[in-house]
C-alpha cells in the first residue's frame, strides 16, 4: 500500500460504536486514512471520498453508496451481509465481501446456540426467578425437565456455524439432520428435506442466511410441521422467522419453547409479542460479541480489507 486510502469504519451503535469501530481503525497501517462513524451518512465529506467502507451490523443503502463515488469495496464485519443493498452495489460493481471463511463468529454463535438450548430444555429463567422470590419450586419444575441427550437436532444451514453446533452436539450425544441447499459430507450429520427436518426434530437450529428466499423460512405453514414438545432457536437473523406466527404457536402451545438471540427489527419494539410470550429465553444478539470473537472479527476485516488495498483480489465476495 503506497498511496493514502480512504477507508470508512461504521459500526451501529447496539453492536458497540465508536469503541469497536476504533478497535478497527487501530489495526489499519499508517497509508491508510480511517474515519470511525456509527452510521454511514454521519460524515459527508468521510463518505464521500471514502475508497473502502466497513460495516458491521449498520445499514449501508443505495443512497449510501451513490455518495460515495470513490467506493471499491464494501467489506461487512461479520457472516451475514443482509443489511448491506445488494443489488445497488452490484449496479455500482462494488464487491461486497463478508469474513465468512474466517469462521470468527462461529465458536461463539455455536456457545450461544447451547446456552439458549440448555437454558429452555432445564428451565432456568423460571427456575431462577422463582428461587429469587423465595419459591421452591422443584414441585412444579419435576418432569417439565427435559435432556438433550437422546434428541434429534435439526440444523438449517451447515456453514461454519452449523457445522460448529453439529460437533457440539456430538458431545451432548444428539442425532443431527441438517438441511441445506445441497447435500454435504459431515461425519455424523444426515441430510434431509427441510419439512422432513421439522416434523423429526426435537430442537430445530437456524443458521442460515437472510437472502429474500429464506426470509420467513419458517412461517406458520412450516411452524405448524413441528411437534409440540420441540424448540426453536435462532442465532441467525430474525427475519429468517415470521415472529408473530412464532408467538402464536407459544401462545397456543403448539411448541415447547424458542431460543431467540436475533430479531427483526434490532433492537426489538416493546410491541413484539415474544416479549411477552410463553417459554422464551431470549438474548440481544449477543452470539458474535464476546471479547475473543470482536478481536477475531476485527482481525479478519482488517485483514481483507488490507489485502486488497495492497493489490490482492477481494476476499468471500458475495454473490
């Protein structure tokens, strides 16, 4: 890199702000010009002239991208690219790149993924809350106990992450089916048809992409195909579930339980009825936020970003 590059740093304010953002700018060398922003159009000037723009979690639009005439890379911080217009950066024939083959994310999106599965299946949020209210509740909690062991697993979507949950659930000594757009070979894990998938599984994980095929994947047809002593959990994205057929199944009783650390919008509004609704555990996107996995993620944004500004080709370009 010999010449000064512009690059644009923009972290949304939920996922961290400015400290993660800075965190970024920190790793870049000297040639390069960082400008750190919580949103894209938050300085003109910055975006305008700006060669790289970094997100992770913030909104890049058409409008974004059209007043930035000097942009040649989009680079997201993070597995998933949804909240980044694609079709306006292809119009523009500015590649949109992800840190997918990094795998920064997958070790604790995977944790997340357990955490909320061993939080509904032992019921530990009524448990502890019935403890703090001096309640004994052991009476009522006998036998709404369930196990893992011995459960089938049903993961949508076997990348890095999905594959990262399937070893995880070798050791709780699940049966794992997996759905997916095309079979792959993983020791353990079988393919089968997404609705297949549903009807068998005990606990059903996504882990799959938002792209406007998979957006409400399951929907009240296919919510309907689970059996009613199943969770859901979703450490995706939240639009990957229509949330309010998701609440009236819980309401109904129509599932066990569902594990949610996304949601669509983010942060949620009070109005969203899984706030409210039976036999959730429910955490602020928090899967991807742990002190190794932002250091990991981080590394691995600089690291392609870096690599193309000194003459590399861009790294897990998307579409």
């Amino acid at each position: 890199m010999t010449a000064v590059r512009n690059v644009l740093a923009v972290v949304a304010p939920h996922v961290g702000g400015r400290a993660v953002a800075s965190g970024l700018a920190a790793l870049f060398p000297a040639e390069a010009h960082v400008t750190v922003v919580e949103a894209a159009d938050e300085d003109p000037a910055a975006l305008r002239t700006a060669h790289v723009l970094i997100t992770a979690l913030a909104p890049v639009t058409g409008e974004h991208l059209a007043a930035a005439p000097e942009l040649e890379l989009v680079q997201c911080a993070s597995h998933g690219f949804d909240y980044v217009d694609l079709g306006a950066a292809r119009a523009r024939g500015v590649p949109v790149c992800t840190i997918g083959s990094s795998g920064a994310e997958a070790q604790n999106v995977a944790e997340q993924t357990f955490a909320l599965m061993l939080a509904l299946a032992k019921r530990l949020i009524p448990a502890h809350t019935a403890l703090v209210e001096a309640d004994w509740a052991l009476p009522r909690l006998q036998g709404s106990l369930t196990e893992l062991s011995g459960k089938t697993l049903g993961i949508v979507g076997l990348g890095r992450i999905g594959r990262q949950v399937a070893r995880r659930a070798a050791a709780f000594d699940m049966t794992v089916v997996y759905a997916a757009p095309r079979s792959q070979e993983f020791a353990g894990a079988r393919h089968v048809p997404l609705d297949e998938l549903l009807r068998t599984a005990d606990y059903v994980s996504l882990h799959a992409p938002l792209t406007e095929e998979t957006r409400h994947l399951l929907d009240a047809r296919r919510l309907a195909l689970l059996k009613p002593t199943a969770f859901v959990i979703n450490t995706a994205r939240g639009a990957l579930i229509d949330q309010n057929a998701l609440a009236d199944a819980l309401e109904k009783g129509a599932l066990a339980g569902a594990g949610l650390d996304v949601f669509d919008p983010e942060p949620p509004t009070p109005a969203l009825r899984l706030l409210r609704a039976p036999n959730v555990v429910l955490s602020p996107h928090v899967g991807g936020v742990t002190r190794e996995t932002l250091v990991r993620i981080a590394l691995a944004a600089v690291e392609n970003v870096t690599g193309y500004l000194a003459g590399g080709p861009p790294r897990d370009v998307i579409g």
